[in-house]
C-alpha cells in the first residue's frame, strides 16, 4: 500500500491525536476558511432550487431540463470523487484547495453568463469537480489542523457551512433573483467562492504531501471491515435521509394539512436544529463514536416513524420535523469521522470513498423515493427512511470498540 504519510506529515502541521483541546487562534481561523468554503460550494449548490423558473424561461428549456443542472453537479462530484485525490499526486494541500476554489469561481461565472443551456451545464459540471475535490480531502485537512482526536468538533463546524448554506441559499436565491435577475444571484456564488480562496489563503497553513494516492489504494481501502461497515454506514443513513425528506412537504400538506406559511415554520425548524445536530454530532462523535452513530439512526428512525403514525397532529408533526433535522444535522458530522476510523492512516483515501458513498445515498434515496411516493403516497418514502436508519443502529453495534 502507498505510504499514507502524504495525509499525516509535514513541516507545518501533522496529524498529531495530542494537539490540546483549546485550539489556537490560527488553528479557529484555519478551520473557519474551510467552514466558508463549504458555505460558498454548497450555496451554489443549492442555488438552482430557488432559480429555476427564471433560469428556464431565460434559456428557452423546461423546469424539468433545467433541473438537470444539480444532476450534472451530482454526476460529475461522484466520478471525481473517486479520481480526485489520485489526480493531485503530491501537490500541497493548500494549494489544492485554493485551486478548487478558483475553480469554483470560474464555474459559477461561467454558469452566470451562460447563453445557452450546454453551458450553463459547463459551469455546473465544474463546481462538481470543485465540490468533491474538497469534500474528498476535507477530514484529512481538519485533522491535520486540529489533531484526530478533535476531528469530529473540526467537522462539525465545517460542515455548519453545509447546514447554513442549505437554509439560506434557495431562499436568498429566489430573493436576488426576484430583484436582480438569476445571474447576478449566481455571481454572487463567485464572490462567496472568492471571500473563501482569500481565507484560504490567508489562514491555511502549508500542507505538503510526501506521497501520491494510487487508485489500487483507494480500492484496497475497501477491504477493511471497518471501512466497509463505515461506507454502509452511510449508504443506509443517506440513502434513507434523501428518499423521504425531499417528500416531508407532500406528507405535511397532504398528511397533516398544513398550510403553507406551518410548512415554512417546520422547515425552518429543521434547518435550525440540523445547524445545532453539527455542534452536537460533532462533540458525540470525538467522545464515542459508536455511540454517535446509534443516537444518529435512532433519532433519524424515530421521527420518520412517529411522522406515519402520528403525522395528523400538527404540532407532533412540527417537532418531529425538527427531530428530524437534528439527526440530519448529526449525519454528516458523524458519518465521515465513522469512516476515518477505519483509515487514519488513509485520510485522503478515505475522503474518496466517503464522497462517492454519499453521492451514491443520494442518487438512490432519489430514485427509490420517487418510486415509492409515486406508488404507495407521501407516507411511504418516510417508511424508507426509518428502516434504513434503523439499520445503522445494528451497524454501530457491529463497530469495533475504539
């Protein structure tokens, strides 16, 4: 197997387990850029959900073929996903990330000042490139900068960019929109990127790799069983989450009858407590990982469940709904440090295969809930969600004691 020393030295900073608890002021402000630039990808991620209508009418293609641009993010992110940290040999860290960050800059103008549709799918299919690059070496960074043993705190305020920018972007999105047009809305996603390269650049320290990744590594990785349970892990969590909280509205206006002023109180509700799940998940995970991971599939499966069976009573339903975010919220604190366990000698390597499992939990959670709500109604999907997160229950049982 490749020296995996490329993830764990360095003359700046090393994956030490004993770096202290109370972090540094340049270790917060390290941690923080990498926080701004999962803010500034995800946004423009999640930005098409609130563009849509103006975006199709501005190009001449349906709603439906315009919603193909988060296809084309998705698709891409997961084929990159795989390659990414393969690709980038022994190029610093650093310079990787400050890279993937102009990318995204340039991908979001160029979708910005699409004239046609191929285009703007150009553009898109770039800021999938720059959101796996990222997200593929986003826990071998973290602990690096904050030591293993804090890397489940580190995540967690890393991926509080991820939770804000779901909460805020298709809103915001919709917003400027509305006031300036679709394309300055996507614009300003270049101007997030690029307040997240300076950061970069300003605050992350060199990160040198003394060894490249092979693909024969990364594949070899998925012969540890802790690995493999960990990318179960995911594909169950995942894959439950993605097929019924695309239909918790349907389920809340056709279960619960709610109008649509309760519906956007619910939802804001689970935005609010997924944005606390990542605080929480984060200090679970680095204190019992195990035990992280079964509060996630039990909190996951219950509010799924209690929805079917109770789902009636609108302020049941408003809670759970936020139980919900809770647990979605833990999610993918706890799901990658789950992973890194298994591969702390492997962290880049690792980071390939969490990406690709989570593009994959997503491609399925769609595919299956789409089917189901189509055959079985709103309540069904939900059903999904609560076996699947009962399922990783049984798989943190399975977890070797750390």
């Amino acid at each position: 197997m490749t020296d995996t020393t490329s993830q764990l030295d360095g003359p700046a900073i090393g994956l030490d387990s004993t770096v202290p608890s109370t972090w540094s002021p340049t270790t917060w402000f390290a941690v923080i850029s990498m926080a701004a630039t999962s803010f500034a990808l995800v946004s423009a991620e999640f930005l098409p959900a609130g563009l849509l209508t103006p975006m199709a009418r501005d190009l001449g293609v349906s709603e439906g073929t315009a919603g193909q641009v988060v296809t084309a993010t998705a698709s891409v992110g997961a084929v990159t996903a795989l390659l990414s940290n393969v690709l980038i040999g022994k190029l610093n860290r650093k310079t990787v990330l400050v890279g993937l960050s102009a990318l995204a800059i340039g991908s979001n103008l160029v979708a910005a000042l699409a004239t046609d549709f191929w285009l703007l799918l150009l553009g898109r299919a770039g800021l999938g490139i720059a959101l796996s690059g990222f997200w593929a070496l986003s826990v071998a960074v973290v602990a690096r900068l904050v030591g293993t043993n804090a890397t489940g705190r580190g995540m967690a305020i890393v991926t509080l960019g991820v939770s804000l920018a779901t909460i805020a972007a298709p809103s915001m999105g919709a917003l400027i929109s509305d006031w300036l047009g679709w394309r300055a809305a996507t614009a300003m996603t270049a101007g997030l990127a690029a307040v997240a390269m300076l950061l970069q650049v300003l605050s992350l320290p060199t990160l040198p790799a003394s060894t490249s990744n092979s693909l024969s590594d990364v594949f070899r990785l998925t012969k540890r069983r802790t690995v493999q349970l960990g990318m179960l892990a995911i594909l169950l969590l995942m894959t439950g989450h993605f097929a019924g909280s695309v239909y918790v509205r349907p389920f809340l206006e056709q279960v619960t009858l709610l109008g649509t002023g309760p519906i956007a109180l619910a939802l804001l509700g689970f935005g609010i407590a997924a944005v606390i799940g990542n605080v929480a998940g984060g200090r679970l995970a680095d204190a019992n990982i195990r035990m992280a991971l079964a509060v996630t599939g039990v909190l996951m499966a219950f509010s799924a469940l209690a929805l079917v069976l109770w789902g009636e009573h609108s302020g049941i339903a408003l809670a759970l709904v936020s139980l919900w975010g809770l647990a979605f919220g833990m999610a993918p604190v706890v799901l990658p440090t789950n992973l890194s366990r298994g591969a702390a000698d492997a962290l880049e390597a690792a980071g390939s295969l969490m990406v690709v499992s989570f593009q994959v939990a997503i491609s399925m959670g769609a595919v299956f809930g789409g089917y189901i709500v189509d055959h079985h109604g709103a309540s069904g999907p939900l059903i999904i969600t609560a076996v699947l997160a009962a399922s990783t229950i049984v798989l943190a049982l399975l977890q070797p004691r750390s």
